[in-house]
C-alpha cells in the first residue's frame, strides 16, 4: 500500500502512477545505464504532433535527481543525438573521467579552501591585510573650512 501511495503522490520517487501508466500504454524500452536509470521513447517513434518530435524519457532507479543522467544519455534525451547509447559503440577518451553526480547540498560537495562551509581548512592570514579603523584616515577635508571637500562646486 505505501508503494501505491508513494507512486500517486510523490514525483521524486522514480515515477508517478501516471508516468507509469504512460510507459505501459505508449512507451517503448530503449535502455539503461550504468546507475540503473530506465530510457523510453515513443512507440516504434511515432512523432508527437505537439513537439514535431519523438517523446523521449527517463524513469530513475532511486530519486529523481537529472545529474544522474551521463552524458551520452542526456544528449540522446534531449535531441542531440539520434542514435542511443546502446545502439553505438562508442569508447571513452583516456582524458574523459566517469561521470560523476551534482553533490551539491550533500557532505560530499566540494568546499574550496577558504569556504566558510570548509571547516578547519581555512588557510591562515597573510599579513597583507590591515583593517579600518575610525580615526585612521576617515572623511578627508579641506584645510580651509571643517566641511567636506566638494569637487562639484567651484
């Protein structure tokens, strides 16, 4: 019953109820990548009048999060491609690094030094730095009057 309730009401949970009915009536399997993400796309690639294209979808293994899509995949989703990542063969550069998720908002993000979120990385002061102080240098004035000077009026 909780599964039913998650899959009506919730839409970061892998698919809605609707969403599921929808791959069931009109979709069409094209694959899946290496995080367990489902691809689909219209049946036998019947056009959709409205976008003048195919629909093209993903139904997440876990949370619906888009940074979990790779790269060949998301260009296959959004048009770039037309050939989808299982019909190529395609090898990865040895530059090319594995395709990592968005972290942010999660412990493992990346704190910069001298993130104030970085805690005890701060790198130390330089010395270059000297503060204000009243007193020190404040609001320059003429020596003819105790006004401040203005270069507007002559």
């Amino acid at each position: 019953m909780k599964s039913f309730l998650l899959k009506l009401f919730t839409w970061w949970n892998r698919q809605t109820f609707g969403t599921q009915v929808w791959t069931w009536l009109y979709g069409e399997f094209v694959g899946e990548d290496e995080f367990g993400n489902r691809y689909f796309r219209t049946r036998d690639g019947k056009i959709d009048a409205a976008l003048g294209l195919e629909r093209r979808w993903v139904v997440y293994s876990g949370e619906a999060e888009a940074s979990l899509v790779p790269p060949s995949w998301h260009g296959w989703l959004h048009h770039t491609v037309d050939i989808p990542p299982t019909r190529e063969s395609y090898q990865a550069r040895a530059w090319q690094k594995p395709h990592r998720p968005n972290l942010t908002g999660t412990p493992g993000a990346y704190r910069p030094s001298g993130s104030l979120a970085a805690e005890n990385r701060r790198p130390r002061a330089t010395g270059d730095y000297k503060p204000w102080t009243p007193g020190e240098g404040g609001q320059r004035r003429s020596s003819a009057s105790s006004k401040p000077t203005d270069f507007h009026t002559r």
